[in-house]
C-alpha cells in the first residue's frame, strides 16, 4: 500500500498506475494532499474527496476565484466535504468541476466573501447550510440540466420546487417565498443579516432546524407570521433574531422545536395556539424583551429551559392540558410575579421556577404529585402558595430562601418532604400530614419564625440539621413513631426550652458525640413518659419525667356547677393539654385546652360535656 500523504503532485503519475493495479475491491481511505487541498480517496478507491482548504490569513494567493480540480491524479473528484472550505473568508468565487455529484454539509459555511456559485448538472446531493454564513453571495446558480437541483432568481430549490434549500445571504430587502413551496429547508436562510422582510405563503407545512436563525450577529427581520399549513416548527428556526419583535403561530402547527425562538431578546409577545402539543427545549430561553406569554390550551408539555432568563415575562398560566412542565422551564424569570398551574399538571419540574426573584404568587391546582427540587429555589419575594393534596413529594431544596413565605398548607397525600425544602423561609407554623414519614435533612432549618411544629404519628424519621437554628421555636413534641433523629436537628434552636417525647428514646441518637445530638447548643429539657425505658442525661439535654396525672378521689372529680371536672397535678410548671375523645373504640382525640401546672395543680372543667351521650379524657404532653 502506497502512503499517501507523502505523495506529492509530481510522483504520482507513475505511482498511480501501480497503485490502480494493486487496488483491492474496497480501499481503506487515504488522506494526502494536492496543491492546497488536503484530499481523501473514497470507499471505491477510484474517486477523491475534497476534505479541506486551508485558511490562512496571511496568503491571499488562497483567496480570489478557486478552481476545484475535476481529476486529481486521474482520479475523478467527485464529492466536496463537510466544511471543506469553512471560514475561508478570502474566496471570492468557487468553479465546481462537472465531475462532483456531492457537496457536503456546511461546505462553504462563512466564506463571506463568495458572491457566485453554480452547481453543476452532475450534482446528485447538497448538504446542509452549504452555503450558509455567506454573507456577500448573492446568488446561487443551477445548471438547467441538473435533474435534483434548480434555482429562482438566484435561490437554490429542489427540482420540483417545493422544498426552499438555500437563500443567499447577500441578498437585499424583502422575499415572498413562491406558492409551490412546502417545505423550508435547515438553515435556509440562515444568516440573512440583510433580509427585513419574509412571507411564507399557506401551503409550507415545515420549518427546518435554523432556517431563519440569526448566528451571533443578529437579524434585521422584525416580524415573521407563520401560516396555518405549517405542523413543524424546526430546533433553532429563529434561534437569535435579535431583531425579531412579532412572531404570529398561526392555529396548526403541533410542535415548537428545540432552542426555536432562543435569543430572540426583541421578541415581546407570543401566543401558543391549541394545536401545539408540545414546547420544546429552550424553545424561548433568553427572550429578555418577552413580557407576555399565553400558552392556549392543548400543549402537554413545556419542555426544560422553555422560558429560562425571560426576564420582562411578568406572569404565566399553565393550562390544564399540560401535563409537565420541564426542568428549568421559567428559570430567572425575574419580573414574573405570579404562577397560575392548572389542574392537569401532574409534575413541576427542577429549578421550573427557581430565582424568579419577583414570584409573589403560585396556585397549583389539584392534580399535581410532585414539585421538583428547587423548582422555587430563591424566589425571595414568594408569600403565598397552595399546595394541592395530590402532591406526594416536595424535592430536595424545592423552597430554599423563600423568607417571606410565612404560611404553608402541605395537602395530606405529601409521603416525603426534601432536604432544606423550606431552608431558611419565613414561615411562622407547621402542620406536617399524616401522609408524611421522613421529614428531609434541613428540611425547616433557619426557619428563624417558627414558633409551632406539629409532627404526625406516622413519620418515623427527622434528618440532621431538620430544624436547626430555628430561633423562636419554643416547644417540640416527638411522637412514639419517631425511630431516628440526625445529627444537630434542633441545633442553636435557642429558644426551644422543652422537647416531649411519647416514647422511648429512637435509637440511632443513643451513644452519639455530645455535638452531634440533636439539641447540641439548644437549651431543651426532654420530657418523657411513665413507662418509657432508656432515657437519660447522655442525649445532649437533661431528661425529666413527665408526671401530670388525674386525680379521682380528692373530691375534685365529678360534676360541680354543672361542669365535669377533676384536679390535674404533677411537677410544678410542668404544660398538660387536655384532650377528649367520645369514642374509645376508635378514638380520635380533640385537645380541648393547654395549661402551666402552677404550685403543682390546675383544675380542669368542661362545660360542654352535657352535649355528649358520652366523653373521654385523657392528658397528653403539649
């Protein structure tokens, strides 16, 4: 096998008819050069490809009018390769031979001094954005014996003209794309800085992947309106058209694509219409101008980063036909200052809309099962949110920093709360469900205006650092369920002074480090119950027995002035709620008043027990 790249044009004469003759049935490609080119021999081993011509900034002599040699070394030059001429900025004009039947994607992408090209009639493919970035060419010729190819006024079409291949981007002022058009090809007109206006007639049913897309530089075209006919919207159609202000989606089409209007920071106002199912990735991300956004009806899906850095949209409503609404989706929307979710959605997804720094408001409908971690990350002006009871998961961090959020209502299906999910909120009490069993690391940690925490019977563990520095919690009751308690988890809660527990100590804090114990740097006392085992002084607070009880034969228990009542006595200061039940069988325990034992004793009436065919007492910690 003969190496290629170090032939030269002079050795090959004799050398190729040597190599002709070896040549096996397939040839593994070769790479070797011919005068400014760098070429490859095909999979045939009878044809070459151009792969590369150099830019160079210094050698004009690359520049002007380039000629692409026919044969090299006899060997026909039959296909021009992916970027082969990319960024050579100094070519003026390109004579592509008769013998090439290929022209690769991107090919002569930013030779921005190219003003004409023709096709020649052998030329079978032409990739995408062959010609694109090429800001002078002005027109694309097609010989008129090409039986793929053809061109309009020096616009580049299929054969039967209904498929729009390429616009040349040097071209001036305003286009009507012709009726027999149904399909605007990938990066047709990409890089028109110096078209203003676009018609796309009734008829196209499809705009390809950035077919109008502005590159780094922009676009002058303000308007664009988009008929009925077309169902597809392409990733990055209008991907930077700074320029853009109106985008019209007539009633059809069913998908927005990918990145479709990302970095269309003039665009101010967009409606989705009810065909459209679904919005893609990024498809508005960093439409900084866009203020208003109605999304109809229809769309199931608005995808990851849909709306992300929209910074002028001031508010949005889901409707009930989506059913996700993607990771990210309305990121760093700062001036948005409400979220209205529709029933329908059954996701909110991570960070949808964390740092949306101006949020106030979100209604989440009936419906919804999970909200994401961060989806509401840092949204430091959040003071009202509904949560439906159809959520069973709020993520890892899903509130984080929401400090003016002082009331939550968490729905009685939520199973998990997240670490640090309300982290440093401003909330001012909680009632966690009966649905919930694990109560996340940091979950209410910096909580600074807690003051009340309900914990249910049905979680069985708190995670390290749960409600540390929680400043004016003053009072904590652990049910018997609890099994385990993470390390710190009333940390520098310095005004918690009591901590009840219903059963014996959970076992995972037992023989820990003094720092890691739970009320490590917090002044409780823990009280605990008759009856329980293990309790001692080793779990980072003293320990005391909980002794209030019901005194039945000091004359006090019975009924005097028409009110049932008995003397409750105990250890002085000891709090004892009172709780009554009318069932025993299945009862359900209503705390009817909260009371300081003072001097030892409190005397307990109930004036409403004659409204009872029956009424049960019992004494429970606060």
């Amino acid at each position: 096998m003969i190496d290629l790249n170090h032939c030269r044009k002079t050795a090959w004469p004799i050398l190729l008819g040597l190599l002709l003759l070896a040549a096996p049935a397939a040839v593994q490609a070769q790479t070797f050069y011919y005068g400014p080119f760098t070429c490859e021999t095909n999979a045939d081993g009878i044809s070459v490809t151009i792969t590369e011509y150099p830019v160079d900034y210094y050698n004009i002599n690359l520049g002007g009018n380039v000629s692409i040699p026919a044969t090299i070394y006899n060997l026909p030059v039959t296909s021009i390769g992916f970027q082969a001429f990319l960024g050579c900025y100094f070519v003026t004009k390109v004579t592509i031979p008769a013998s090439v039947t290929s022209i690769g994607d991107n090919a002569f992408y930013g030779c921005y001094e190219l003003t004409s090209v023709t096709i020649p009639a052998s030329v079978t493919s032409i990739g995408e954005g062959s010609f694109s970035g090429c800001t002078g060419l002005t027109a694309i010729a097609v010989d008129p014996n090409n039986s793929f190819f053809s061109d309009v006024a020096g616009v580049l079409f299929n054969q039967s003209q209904t498929t729009l291949i390429e616009y040349p981007a040097g071209l001036l002022g305003s286009y009507t794309i012709p009726g027999s058009v149904t399909s605007i090809g990938d990066q047709a007109f990409y890089s028109c800085y110096d078209l203003t206006h676009i018609t796309i007639p009734d008829g196209v049913t499809s705009i390809g992947a950035y077919a109008f897309s502005g590159s780094e530089y922009g676009d002058p075209l303000t308007s664009i309106t988009i008929p009925g006919s077309v169902t597809s919207i392409g990733n990055g159609a209008f991907y930077s058209c700074w320029g853009l202000t109106n985008a019209t989606i007539a009633n059809g089409a069913t998908s927005i694509g990918d990145g479709a209007f990302e970095y269309c920071t003039g665009l101010t106002s967009i409606t989705i219409p009810g065909s459209v199912t679904n919005i893609g990735e990024y498809a508005f991300q960093d439409c900084g101008s866009l203020t208003n956004a109605t999304i109809a009806s229809g769309v199931t899906s608005v995808g990851d980063y849909a709306f992300e850095y929209c910074t002028g949209l001031t508010s949005i409503t889901i409707p009930g036909s989506v059913t996700n609404i993607g990771e990210y989706a309305f990121l760093d929307c700062g001036s948005l200052t409400n979220a209205t979710i529709a029933s329908g959605v059954t996701s909110v997804g991570d960070w949808a809309f964390s740092y949306c720094s101006n949020l106030t408001s979100v209604m989440m409908s009936d419906g919804i099962t999970s909200i994401g971690s961060e989806a509401f990350y840092d949204c430091i002006r959040l003071t009202s949110v509904t949560i439906p009871n159809s959520v069973t998961s709020i993520g890892d961090q899903a509130f984080y920093n929401c400090w003016p959020l002082t009331n939550i209502t968490l729905g009685n299906n939520v199973t998990n709360i997240g670490s640090a999910a309300f982290f440093d909120c401003g909330l001012t009490s909680v009632t966690i469900p009966a649905s919930v069993t694990s109560i996340g690391e940091e979950a209410f940690a910096g909580c600074y205006g807690l003051t009340s925490v309900t914990i249910p019977n049905s979680v069985t563990s708190i995670g390290d650092y749960a409600f540390a520095n929680c400043a004016t919690l003053t009072s904590i009751t652990i049910p018997a369920s609890v099994t385990n308690i993470g390390e710190a988890a009333f940390e520098y809660c310095v005004s918690l002074t009591s901590a009840y527990f219903n059963g014996n100590p959970p076992t995972f804090i037992v023989g820990r480090p003094h720092a890691y114990l739970p009320f490590f740097r917090a002044p409780a006392t823990i009280y605990y119950l008759p009856g329980a085992t293990g309790w001692s002084s080793a779990f980072g607070a003293p320990t005391v027995l909980w002794n209030p009880g019901i005194q039945t034969g000091d004359g006090s228990f019975g009924v005097q002035n028409n009110q049932f009542g008995f003397n409750i006595t105990g250890t002085n200061s000891f709090s004892v709620v009172v709780a009554a039940c009318t069932n025993l069988a299945s009862p359900v325990w209503v705390p009817l008043t909260t009371n300081t034992l003072i001097a030892g004793s409190f005397h307990f009436s109930d004036p409403q027990w004659t409204n009872y065919p029956s009424r049960f007492y019992s004494l429970q910690m606060p």
